[in-house]
C-alpha cells in the first residue's frame, strides 16, 4: 500500500546472526530433551534461528523445570514504546516447550497445539528477564506446561499456559 | 553457561532497521485508530520497531477488521525447521490488536490482557503468509478479537484470540 | 464446616430425572457420531444425565455443525442472580463437543483437553438461549471447535474454544 | 424435535433445593469479600441457587485462596459414564472466582471475562474431588486467579485459570 517511505523519527539498526538448524536437529532425533537442550545451553549445539531474535539463553535445565534469561532491546518494541507482546509470547513458549522437551526420551517429539498468555505488567527494554517453565502435566498423548515471567526485581509481567502434542517414534 | 561457541552449521545474518516510536506514539493519541493505522499503511508514519522482526504489512483497513501479511524467513525457525510459534503468536497478536484500534476514537488506548493461540500446521518460511484480525465484541471496559493465519493456498495454519482491556482518557 | 443451616430467603425446589448412559455408549461405539446424537435429538436414545441439570435440546444437527437450546432457570444462578458461568461453560462445552462428534466415523472417540469460555453480557433466566458449534479445524489427532451463544433478540453472549482428542480404535 | 421419549435404561431422580440470592446479594454489597464468603461457609449465608447443582462447600477461605470440595453423583455424568466437563468448569470457575472475591473490600464487585479449563483425568461419582482457587495477580482492573481440582489421591484431575473484571464502585 505504500511507496518508499520516509520518516522524521531517529533510525536504528540491528545485525541477527543465526544458523541452519537441519544439522542439530538431526542430532536432536537421537538424544533426550534433556541432553540436547544441555548441549545447546554449553554452547555445543547452536540455538535455534528464532534466538537471533529474542537473544534468549538458559539459566539452568532439569527435567520439566528450565529456566530461560533475554535482553529485551529497543527493536522489540510495539508502537507505544513497551515491549511487543509477540516477543513476550516468543519467550514464554520457548520456556514451556523446553519444559516439555526436557521429559521426553531420544526419539520421541513434541509440537505446541495451543499457547495462551496473561500479561500483567508492561516490560520494558535494557534490562533482563527471567522466564521459568515447568511441566504440570506429562502424558504420553498431550503434555501441559506452564511458564511466567518475572524482571529483576521479581515482578510477574506474564504467565503463559501450553499444550503439546506428544509424538510417539 | 558458555564460552564463545563454534558450531559447523552453516551461518545466516540479517540487518534489522526500525525508527524510534516516540514521535507516533505521540501523534497517536490524538488521531482514531484507524486515521492512525491508514498513515502507517500508505507509509506515513512508521511501522513499530517489532515490525523489523517480523516484516508485517497491512493488506486491508476496516473499523474493527484488518489484514496483513508476511513472509517468514529462516531466521524464525524453530529448532526443527519450521517457523517458530512465537513468531505466529507475534502476527496474530498485532492482527487482533490493531482490529480493536481501528474501533478507537482519539484518545482512546487499549491494550492486551491475553492471547491465546492455536497452532494446526506447520509454517514455513519463504512464501507470504496471510492474517486477518477481526472485532468479535467491542466495549467500553474490554474488546474481544479473534485473528486466524492462512497460507498462499487458503489453508488455516493458526487462530488466535485476544481479549484487550480498553482505556479511557 | 456448618450445622444445618437455616435461612430467611424463599426456598426453591426441583427435581431432575435422567438415564443410565450405559447403555446408550455401547451402541454409540458401533454407530457414527451424526447418526447417534441424531438419534438422541429425535428421542430414541436419552440424552446424557448432565443434560437433567442444564435442559439442553438439539435444534439441528449437521456434519460439523450443531445448534442447541437451553432454557435457564433460577436454580442456575450465581450469587449476584445471573447464570452462574458453569452452567454456559456446560452448554458451550456440550456443542463444541457435540459438533467435533458429528465429524466422527463410528470406533472413533474423542474427549476435550481444553475448553475456554469468554464472558461478554450476563445471562438471565427464563428465556431460550441458543448455542451454536461449529468445527474449525479436524485432524486425526486433534480437532478444534468453536461455540457462540446468543439470545433471542440475537445478542452475542458468550464465545468458547475446545480442542479435542481423538481417539482412534 | 421429539414426541414423548422412552427409554429402556434405567431412569433416576435426584430433587435440588436452593434459596433465592437477592437478600444476600443486598447484604455482600456491604461486606468484605472475605467476611461474606465466609459468612457463607460457616452456614449463616445461603450458597448460590448453583450450588444445588453441583454440592459445593467450603473447606478452607484465606485472602486469595480458597478450598472447596464437591462429591460428583451420576447425575453429572456426560454420554460416556465419566464427569461432564461442564461440571468441573463450573467447581474450578467458582473457586478462582471465590478466590478473587476474598480479596476485595466491602463496595467492589467482580465478574469472570473468561475461564479456560485444561482437562488431564476422567473424574468419576461418588468420591470427593476438591478445587483450589488461588490469586496469581491481583489489580485494581483486572485480576488473575488460577485453581486445580484434585481427587482423594492427590491426583491432578484439571487445572483453570480465569480472569475476572474489577468492579470499582
């Protein structure tokens, strides 16, 4: 709907680096959640393309139970200058997946079916956040996970609930 | 956890430009949502620096329906190839959002409580990818919209609902 | 944590009748899911018990696509004298579900892993109220169904979303 | 779309008795959520004309924390002979909806905008299930409340989260 534009507003700019994730993937295939994920998190397995956009890393991983840390920047905001729920959302799937997948054995898969998130707080740029996820719920069919969201200094901005869909070898 | 990591896959890089939202968030209060979201579509004001991330446009603008498009590429991956919920979270998010804006006098905000989304297939990055949000129950406390995702082929891939808290000058 | 109670306000009564499903569910395995709750509508098979508590009739009945009525009464009022949100939950529930079996071939199940309600304008008694579901999406493993509710004068009450298991013999 | 049914399975009665809520609504106007809830457990209130339905009572009242336990009869049976979710949807609304109102002062009101319920085990008649409700975030707008549904054992059964609109006076 538009031709070039041009805006009075300061410009800024952002380089993403990322990998091709077909080769760890299909290490993935022959490993547990919980290896891989730790493989990832010591920095022997690349993370996946999204991170290059949230910038997102663990803090510590056991099974149903991981914990992730991001930077939230100014490029993740929406248009009144609070962090994008999108990327809120980007986080609190991540930490609920990566619960889910720390469960499973090597050859047995999972895909989120649904993702719902509550934000309570407006989040803000420059410093970091924790997302925590566990596992409430484990089945050989559905497993259900939760994730939330805190700042620093322990304020829950969002809570987020998913189910996944367990695929069986 | 990590040192610098080495890895043998293949590596992407992408540069991101946005503009600071100060000056449109400013602008916004005092035009209706739709005034507001027409000037960014014909491409007088900018998009928000989200929009770096996920290359969103808007396709069509109607009180309380609005459609937009975007092209996924590999750097939304998730760890198994396909593109990650967050960012179909993210786009279904802004689609439901901006339906409820386009309903907005000046002056009126509002802003999101939930999101839920439901994922039906797999996405894939390279091709455009179509979302259509849509007011299902407007008020004056909270607005209710739904938004769904299709690919080039009219096939649904995601739905979303999102419940927006509305505020009154 | 009481004694026999004794209150001033104005005492009601009713009495509810209903079937063993027993039966019924063991001819539901050998016969599809529109030809078994078509059954039901026309009276040659009961309706389930929970029906006793909520009044719930078919109006029609489609592959994917089913209408119901209910009449609340004032024994489904919550402590402010409006429908207490179970009993629309009951009903949203029953037609979602109703209209991912209708989709069904016979041996195949399902059951609901989620159902989410959203509540726009409070519901009084006396008066028929029609619950529509419809399924959005079906799928081997999970299918997804929506259901609205109105009132007589058409006036949107409350929306809800239910994924469903299926269950393959 | 029925004449007269008859049915060869076995028929039930069960008579509910409930109270009309108008004088104790009157009166919660005028009390802390707290004290009339508890009013309520401690017999001195008569429950919701819902509860006759569902066998609702109290086993423990805390600001933003609840317990209720309820024993399932056949009555609330769907087609296939397990609980209808219906009736776990209505215990799980009413105790995150009970665990919000013992947090508001006497004048100040509430109402459900939505619940969503995630359904794990088949509940079953005739033993007492029992529902936690918990505040996860308070607000002077909105509120977030989860609960759970246990069974004697301790299992999981069900798990819901709702969120409820402030009613300022």
């Amino acid at each position: 709907m538009s031709e070039e534009p041009t805006f009075d507003a300061e410009q800024f700019t952002k380089t993403l680096t990322w990998h091709d994730p077909t080769p760890s993937f299909k290490l993935a295939l022959s490993m547990s959640g919980l290896d891989y994920l730790t493989e990832m998190a010591e920095g022997r397995i690349p993370p996946p393309p999204i991170g290059a956009h949230i910038g997102l890393g663990f803090s510590s991983l056991a099974v149903g139970d991981v914990v992730m840390t991001a930077v939230p920047d100014a490029s993740h905001y929406n248009p009144i200058g609070t962090v994008h729920g999108g990327f809120i959302a980007t986080i609190l799937d991540s930490a609920a997946g990566c619960a889910v997948h720390t469960t499973l054995p090597a050859g047995v898969g999972y895909t989120s079916i649904d993702l719902r998130v509550n934000y309570f707080r407006a989040v803000h740029a420059g410093a970091p956040i924790v997302a925590h996820g566990w596992v409430v719920k484990s089945g050989s069919r559905v497993a259900y996970a939760e994730a939330d969201l805190h700042d620093g200094d322990g304020k829950l901005l969002a809570k987020a609930t998913s189910s996944c869909l367990i695929i069986q070898p």
